[in-house]
C-alpha cells in the first residue's frame, strides 16, 4: 500500500510504529498483507503510511526492537499536484 492516507479534520490520533527487522523475510509480507486486511475492517480505521530503509516507520519474530507512540494530531496540511 503505497497512498497517502485520507484523515478527518484535526484533531484525530495516529499510531507511529518504529521497528528494527530481524535479518530474514520469516513470511513476513504475508503476515503483515493479513494484518493490514483484518485492521482495515475496525471502525476508526484510516489507512496505513510505510516507509522502510534500514529503521521501518510503519509483535512478533520479525522485529529487533520496536517503539509505539500514540500522538494526538492538531494541525495537517499538504500540497497535491494537479
């Protein structure tokens, strides 16, 4: 999934998931399309932004170390090109 979230107007929460992965895929693309399938069906769902290059901005076997943060967003904005 590579697309920008669509959000509601501020404030809302969002979730930052840091991680480390372990050397080895394990199944994880597997595992995490399933995840994504059975967390896109909760209400309050908004969708899911990824970015990975050593450090994953996105519990298992598949992460060295990881970090949660919960944070109230008060103010968004963007630029779309058209």
């Amino acid at each position: 999934m590579s697309e920008i979230a669509k959000t509601p107007k501020p404030p809302y929460y969002a979730v930052i998931f840091t991680s480390e992965r372990t050397d080895g895929d394990n199944q994880y693309a597997e595992i995490a399309d399933e995840m994504l399938k059975l967390a896109s069906v909760q209400p309050g769902f908004l969708g899911v932004e990824s970015a990975r290059e050593g450090v994953g901005i996105t519990v298992s076997d598949w992460y060295l170390t990881y970090k949660t943060r919960v944070c109230k967003v008060e103010r968004d904005y963007g630029f779309e090109r058209v």
